[in-house]
C-alpha cells in the first residue's frame, strides 16, 4: 500500500522512514515538507498540491509538531484517505474529537499511535498485571532536552506540552498495562520563566501512584515505571522495553527499534480491516494536569 509521511524532521527520519523502508506492507510514495526530503522519494512542500498529484496513496501518516498537525489532519481525512498520527494525537482533545468524527464521515482509518506502547515488554507487563491489585506505583521519567530535543523550540510553545511531550509516553503506558483506570488527583508543574509550557511536573494519581517527570536530567537518564502489587513488585525500564518481577529481569530487549515497524503493522491491519483506533486516555491525564495543576515558577531556560 501507498504511503505519504508528512514532515520530515527528526521522528520521521530517525524512525518512521527506516521502518516504512523494512515494512512489506508499505511503499513510501511521496513526502511533504518544506525542507525535509527523503532520497529517492517525491517530495512536496505543500500536502494540498501531494494529495491532488498522488490519488493512489491511500493514507498518509503526520510526523508534524501537535499544533501544525490539525490542519494537515483534516487535509488529508478530507481528501478521503486514511491517516496515522504521531503522538500525542492533536494539541487538545477536541481536535481529536473532530479528526475522529471526520474520519467516519469520510469512511476512513483514523490511527491515534501511541509508540511506547510498542516497547517489547509492555504487552508482557500488561499479563503479570490483568489479575493483580495495584497498592502504589511511581513514574521517574527524566530525560535531558537539550540532549533529545536540540533546536526544537515548538516543546515549550503553547501547545507544545513541554515535559509531557516525553511524559505522556510514560503515560500512554500506564494506562495500557494497568487492568484499572487511573485518573489525575493532583499535579504541579514547573514553567520556565521565559517559556510557555512546563520543564518538570510532579503528578498524583488514583491507586496511589505518582510521576516525576523532568526535562532538565543531566547524565544518566530515566524511564521508569514501577507498580507495587498485592502479589509482587514490577518495573519496566528503558521506555517500557525491560520487564523485572521483585528485582529479576524477566522479558524485553534492550532496544527501541521495534516500536515504528509495530505501529505501521498494526496501522497496515486497521486499513485492511477499514477499522480506527482512536484512544485519547493518555491525554487526557496531560490535560487534568493543566487544568488542575499547581503552577510554579522557576529558571529560565535556554537551548
Ligand atoms: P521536529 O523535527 O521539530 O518537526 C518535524 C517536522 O515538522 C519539521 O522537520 C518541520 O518540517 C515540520 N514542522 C515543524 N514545525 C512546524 C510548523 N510550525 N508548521 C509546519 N511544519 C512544521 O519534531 P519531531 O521531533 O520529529 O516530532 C514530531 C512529533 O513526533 C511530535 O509530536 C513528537 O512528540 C513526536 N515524537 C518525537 C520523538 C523524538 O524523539 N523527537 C519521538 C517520538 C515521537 P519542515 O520544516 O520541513 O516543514
């Protein structure tokens, strides 16, 4: 099957291009950027011109920043093709409502991806989980921006989510491998003095269980997540691609490069199936976070 990768940056490079290139369910047949190009494809800088040029690609998948993305969004499900969304799925839930709604109206596969979900142990965490009781449960995830996110100033715009940019991954696995849902009961968020989205954001959620979430961790980095049970205690490190049960390492690999091949798999069988999957569950704990959230000042940051 056809497909067109809208913004060519750094996810698109780094992950959706190689895994579209490994993919037998996929030919890359165009892509749209205004700088961005992938050799041997071609390329476009405006997705209305693409769209008018390639009737034959039947679904076109945006690796654009949350607050561009609307637009093109609604581009493409009107042009009547099917489309795949990187995370977090629109800059509020609204859009997302909207993207959804237009997709049935459309008669096309609208896929929110949610790619830590595709960490190798995940889905083994989400089995050891189905019959326990959860008691209490910490997130650490501390990552440096500067190291992740070099010349990306869209992260601290409106908009852009900042620490739950990387947070909201942690939380889209929460909430896949917990056999309860969880909602957010309190947050306060650390803001730049110069910057319009949080760099740190402490969380509380139901079932006891709490995040630390910060963008300023220099040296080692941490994506952590840890659930006491009333039968055992599991983490799941590096992202969701390392299993321990009380201490002992049980599942994963040590790799990230399986989660993109996942999501144009599963994107591939929605088409096929003419199915969507639209979860906004991850989200709207970011968005609890902002509504109800303690807001502190704190140092300015520069890039
Ligand atoms: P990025 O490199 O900053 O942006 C991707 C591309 O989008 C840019 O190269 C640019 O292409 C286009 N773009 C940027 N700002 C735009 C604007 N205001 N209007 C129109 N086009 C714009 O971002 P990214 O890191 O790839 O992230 C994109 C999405 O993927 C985000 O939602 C992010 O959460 C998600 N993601 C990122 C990572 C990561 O490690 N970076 C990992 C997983 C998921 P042109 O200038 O060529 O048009």
């Amino acid at each position: 099957m056809k497909i067109a990768l809208v913004g060519i940056g750094k996810i698109a490079l780094d992950q959706h291009v190689p895994a579209l290139a490994a993919s037998p369910d996929w030919e890359l047949a165009a892509t749209v950027s205004r700088r961005g190009r992938v050799e041997g494809v071609p390329a476009f800088a405006d997705l209305d011109r693409m769209l008018a040029a390639h009737p034959e690609i039947g679904t076109v998948s945006l690796c654009l920043p949350p607050v561009p993305r609307f637009a093109a969004a609604q581009a493409v499900l009107r042009a009547g093709r099917n489309l795949m969304l990187e995370k977090p799925p629109g800059a509020t839930l609204a859009e997302v409502h909207v993207l959804r709604d237009l997709a049935q109206a459309h008669g096309v596969g609208l896929y929110t991806t949610w790619h830590s979900r595709m960490a190798h142990a995940v889905g083994q965490a989400k089995a050891w989980l189905a019959d326990r009781d959860i008691r209490a449960g910490r997130i650490t995830w501390r990552e440096d921006v500067r190291r992740w996110h070099p010349g990306q100033d869209w992260i601290f715009d409106p908009g852009g989510m900042g620490v739950f940019d990387p947070g909201i991954n942690a939380l889209s696995i929460l909430t896949e491998i917990l056999p309860v849902s969880v909602h957010l009961t309190a947050a306060e968020l650390d803001f730049p003095r110069n910057r319009q989205a949080p760099i740190a954001a402490r969380l509380s959620f139901s079932h006891g269980i709490a995040a630390d979430l910060d963008f300023r961790q220099e040296g080692p980095q941490t994506w952590d997540i840890e659930l006491r049970t009333d039968a055992g205690h599991l983490a799941l490190r590096m992202g969701g691609n390392l299993l321990e049960i009380d201490g002992r390492r049980v599942g994963g690999e040590d790799s990230i490069m399986g989660e993109y091949p996942a999501l144009y798999h599963r994107m591939a069988r929605l088409v096929r199936e003419g199915k969507s999957d639209v979860d906004l569950t991850p989200m709207v704990l970011v968005a609890d976070a902002f509504v109800l959230g303690r807001r502190n000042t704190v140092e300015a940051f520069e890039p």
